[in-house]
C-alpha cells in the first residue's frame, strides 16, 4: 500500500488521528496531539489494562523528557518502591553509574502496568476518547483520510480520520496493513524473570547467598552453566529474591500467556538441576528477544511508533524509545492537521526516529554479543569490557548511549551551531517576571525562541511566526549561544552563535523557522495559539481538566505555499559537524 499524501482539501472525519494500541506509545502520543489541539481516538483490543507484567522500569532520555511535561512527579508518585542505585546492566557486564555525581543515565522503578495508569489518567484529563475492548479489523487509505473498520463492545462500526498511527506492539497489524516490511533476527533465548518470597527451609546468607536444602548453596549474581544462565539477587534479612533464567528454546510463547510459578521453577531446575522452594510470586514474567525495525516508519497517512517500529535485543530501552517516537511526532501531526506544516515537515519523524532506533538496535546487539557467548574467549571479552567501564569517559559513554541523550537529530544548513538537533539544556532564566527554566517553559509542548542576551532583530523575525513559536527573553549565568530556537519535543534546531552578526543570523533564522514551521502568519491576524479549537470527537464527551487546556485558545489555519523541494534538498544536505551517520528510508 504506496500512497502519496493529498495535503489538499481533507473530508469530514470522526477523528483527526486514529491510535491503535493504548500502551505507553499510544497513550503518550494521544495526550501530546490533545496539546497541540488535535482530536486523537485511541483504539484498544483489550477491554482493560493487563496484568501480565511487561516492563519492570523507565529510564533513559524520557525521564527529561518527562520532566519538562511537569510529568515526572506524577511518575514517581507511582513508583512501587525507591529509586534503585544507578547501576546498569550491559550485556553480561555493568554499567555503574554510583561513583558518578551527575550520572548520564537514570531509571524509576515505574513498572509498565503503573505507568499506563498515569498516562491513561492524564489522556483523561486531556480529554482523550480511549476505547477499551474495540478491535480494529481492516484499514485502508486514500489520498486524503484512514478508514477503519472496528468491531466494538456495541457491535461493528467504521472511523475516519487523516491519520493513524500504529503502536500495537510487535505483532503488528497496522504495519501488516501498511505494507510495511519489518526485517531483523530472532534470538532463540527465553528469559524469564521473577520476584518471589521463599519458605522458611531457604536460607539467606549474609552475602546474599541462598542456602537450598538437598542441594546446597545457590550463590549471588550470575552462575553459567552448559544449560543457560541463573541469576539471584537477595537481600539478608528480606523474604524477598529476585531469580532470573536465560535458556535457548525452540518454543514458541504466547506473550499473552502470563509465565507460572511451575514454568519458573523447571527453567530453574534446567539451569542448575535444583529445585527451588517458591511460597509466593511477587511479579512473574518471560520474554524473549528480537531486533527488528521497520523499514520505514511512514507509508501514506500511516505511521508506526513503538514496539510496531523496532524491536530491540536488551532490556531497559523499549519504552523510552516508544515513549520518545511519540513526543516526536505529535507535534508534527498536529501541524499537518492544523494547516501550517511545511511539506518535509511528517517526513522528518522516519529520517529522525529511524536514526534513533539505528542507534539503540546497534547497542542492544552489542550486549548480545557480549552476554551470550559461554567460552573462555566470551569471558575474556567481558572482563576486559568491564575493565574499560572502570574510566569514567567510556562509562559516561556507554551511559549516554543506553539512555539516547547521545542523538543528534540532522538539521538543515551548512555550519549548525554544535547544539543544533539536540535536547534542550535546563537552563535556569532569570526574567522580569522571576526566574524560570526551559523545562518549566516547554510544559506546554509549544515551540520557543530563547532569547538570552537581547537581540531584538531576532525576536523581531520570530513574531512573523507569532501563531506558531512563543518568543521569551531571558538572562542566563553562562549562555551557551545568543538565541536558541526549539521545538514542542524540546530538541534546539537553530542557534545564533555568542555575538553573531546580523547578516548571517537573520537569514539562518527565518530558514529555520520557514523548515521547521512553515510561512510566516499573514501581518493581520491575531496572535493565538498552537492549539486547535474543536472539542475531541466521537464517543462520549470527555471534559478536559487539564490546566494547559483550561482556557479558550485560537486555531492557526491558515494555508502554507508550497516549498518541498527546497525543505527536503535542505534537510538532506550532510552536515558537517552531524556526529551521527543519518539512516534514510531508500
């Protein structure tokens, strides 16, 4: 299914964005479009949230992310139990991050179940219509709309909307629809993981040691045998253990079917030829391990976003890649719909994630490599691999690598400024009204341009894009550039050097701004707002009670010249200072 966008005339439709799946991805991508005023309908298969454990934990890039959403509180307000200490696991060895006083990477012990509740909380105070037990079973497109036949709670009904997006997970249908190829490998390793107390007949030693009776001691971390890999972690004086398996099956799993104590306890007697005494399972789950990625991320008014775009061989990446697929492209969505994207603008969310994902799924196959290797020569590679994580720049790296804060996104022009395509600093500004940061101005997801040290000109230009881009003046201890330009995803896309000329920095500026938020607004308007001003559609109403949409906001509609040639020549063009190597869509 090959399909060129109309960016015409669009018909009536139910929804503006259809999202199928209400995972982290999708929930994450439903209340980013409500921001920027776009009507999402999120579709859901199951009638309500699982149970069967999947992620145990959040880390990375999204973190910040969620930070500057004024999100993060709310977060780890839900957390089961403290925040571990910063040590990572990579492959067989460990990135410790605990010597650090400003580590790279960081994780909340937010299990995936707990976080869909804080993401399904805020989709409803944005207003967001989720439908829980509604399966989708065709999808077709044309030049200007999705339609899609779901079979509801109610029976069978059909939805139109301008787009859909894709984020059911590894199975996906809506790539099956979109024609979309997925290549990779699958690993023939099962892993299973629990936490589980123990009866009163196993002992915990005071260094973690577990002592089984009829067989002896189990000791602490990893123990490699001929038949897989066991793992234990406990605590004295705590009931509760932490057990892992890694086995290579044939078989294959329904990942809908919830692992057993029984399952649990036979991997383990595999492993090790013991059976170990369960009184009680905390948190029971298996998964296996694919790298996969969508060859392209976009076909027509079909998107992919999360586990449907990438698949990848390690544990701890997949919801900050998902989550951060979203907050990508919502923006950009959003401004198709509401009549003011540039024509290169959607493409962007393929060239950038697709990039993203190149460089987790690179990492993630590396810790294959160094985990599942059993010989000598597999245990030399990972010592001297753990010997290179005891210097601080390696290890500052690889934590920069793991967490995604490494990426720089290509941006147009010949000599960007070293933070162009990157995550927005948290700047502390001081202003007339007090002081402020970047984080707490990016809680509304509208793009900015940061003024920090009084160029007039320059804000000047912006307030030609005044519907579109908020302009603030700032002062700050050390300003690591005159003006910065940043997007809704808080990534920097323009920046005028410390004391740049006006002859350079006006025209890079209004190239930057027409590439990234279309023509300027016509001198007649008046200001308003990103955000659209038609109340979410189809279903039962949902009352926004979210203080961002609290108050009445204008609609910016008005029609974009066409100029697609130059935005993609300019978004294609190599850059000389791009410190990663750009993966296309051929």
């Amino acid at each position: 299914m090959d399909v060129t966008t109309d960016r015409g005339a669009s018909p009536a439709t139910d929804a503006d964005v259809i999202i199928v799946g209400a995972g982290p991805t999708g929930l994450m991508l439903a209340s980013e479009l409500r921001l920027a005023g776009v009507r999402p309908v999120v579709l859901e298969r199951h009638p309500r949230r699982r149970d069967t454990p999947k992620a145990g934990g959040l880390g990375g890039q999204i973190l910040e992310l969620l930070r500057y959403r004024g999100l993060l509180q709310r977060c780890e307000a839900a957390c089961a139990g403290p925040v571990p200490a910063a040590r990572f696991p990579f492959g067989g060895v460990h990135l410790d991050l605990t010597g650090l006083a400003d580590p790279p990477l960081h994780a909340l012990p937010l299990g995936q179940r707990r976080l869909e509740g804080v993401l399904d909380e805020l989709a409803g105070e944005l207003g967001v219509d989720v439908r829980r037990g509604h399966d989708v079973v065709a999808v077709s497109q044309d030049g200007s709309a999705v339609t899609m036949d779901v079979r509801g709670p109610d029976g069978p009904y059909r939805l139109l909307a301008q787009y859909a997006v894709g984020c059911d997970g590894a199975r996906s249908q809506m790539r099956h629809w979109a024609g979309i190829a997925f290549p990779g490998t699958d690993y023939p390793e099962v892993n299973r993981l629990a936490q589980v107390t123990l009866p009163e007949t196993v002992t915990v030693l005071g260094n973690g040691d577990l002592d089984v009776p009829d067989f002896g001691t189990i000791h602490a971390g990893f123990t490699r045998t001929g038949k897989g890999l066991l793992g234990v972690g406990a605590s004295p004086g705590s009931k509760v253990v932490s057990v892992y398996t890694v086995e290579d099956e044939t078989t294959e799993y329904d990942d809908e079917k919830p692992m057993t104590v029984t399952e649990l306890q036979d991997s383990v007697r595999r492993v090790l030829g013991v059976q170990l005494p369960v009184e009680k399972p905390i948190r029971l789950s298996r998964f296996t391990f694919k790298a996969r990625q969508a060859e392209r991320y976009r076909n027509g008014r079909i998107l992919l976003a999360g586990d449907a775009a990438h698949l990848f061989p390690a544990t701890g990446v997949a919801l900050n890649a998902g989550m951060l697929d979203a907050v990508n492209l919502a923006w950009k969505i959003a401004a198709d719909i509401n009549g003011w994207a540039p024509a290169a603008l959607l493409d962007t969310y393929h060239h950038e994630r697709h990039l993203a994902g190149t460089r987790t799924m690179l990492h993630t196959q590396a810790q294959v490599a160094l985990r599942r290797g059993h010989d000598p020569a597999a245990e030399a590679l990972r010592e001297v691999f753990q010997e290179l994580l005891a210097d601080e720049q390696p290890l500052r790296r690889m934590a920069a690598l793991v967490a995604g804060t490494d990426i720089r996104y290509p941006v147009p022009g010949s000599y960007p400024h070293p933070l162009a395509g990157t995550f927005a600093p948290d700047l502390t500004l001081h202003t007339d009204q007090g002081v402020t940061s970047v984080a707490e101005l990016m809680q509304a997801a509208r793009p900015i341009l940061l003024d920090l040290t009084g160029r007039p000109d320059l804000c000047q230009i912006a307030r030609d894009w005044r519907h579109r881009v908020d302009v603030h003046t700032a002062k700050v201890d050390r300003r690591p550039a005159d003006v910065l330009l940043i997007r809704p995803d808080a990534h920097i896309v323009w920046a005028a050097t410390v004391d740049e000329p006006d002859d350079t920095a006006e025209p890079a500026l209004r190239e930057a701004l027409s590439f990234w938020f279309g023509t300027p607004c016509p001198k007649r308007t008046r200001p308003g707002s990103l955000m659209a001003t038609h109340p979410v559609h189809s279903g039962p109403r949902r009352v926004s009670t979210h203080p961002l949409l609290a108050a009445p906001v204008a609609q910016d509609t008005h029609s974009q010249e066409e100029a697609g040639s130059v935005e993609r020549a300019a978004y294609s063009a190599q850059s000389p200072v791009r410190t990663i190597k750009e993966s296309r869509d051929k």
